[in-house]
C-alpha cells in the first residue's frame, strides 16, 4: 500500500509542476498580448486617434 501512496505523491507532484510550467507559459502569453497591444495603442495615438487602454 505504500507504494501506492507514494506513486500517488509522485503524479500529485508532477501535476503540480505542469501547473507551474502551464502558468508560467500563460505569463509570457500575457505579456506579450500587452505588447501588441501597447505597440497598437501607439500606433492609433500617432494617427491622432483617441484611446482607452483596456489594460490598467
């Protein structure tokens, strides 16, 4: 039975690491996302465009 607790364990702990890895994906996702969208925000301003940024 203790095998079985620790193979457990182990999954709990690789999934825990895919989370991790997932949410740090997901943050460079974001940021970029904000960069396109502060790069297209710029580009309207220099049209002469009136913006609302989305982003706070």
């Amino acid at each position: 039975m203790s095998s079985d607790a620790e193979t457990i364990y182990e999954r709990v702990a690789k999934l825990e690491d895919e989370i991790a890895l997932l949410r740090s994906e997901l943050d460079i996702i974001k940021s970029a996302f904000r960069n396109k969208l502060a790069r297209h925000e710029i580009s309207m301003i220099k049209e002469g465009k009136d913006i609302n940024s989305i982003i706070d």
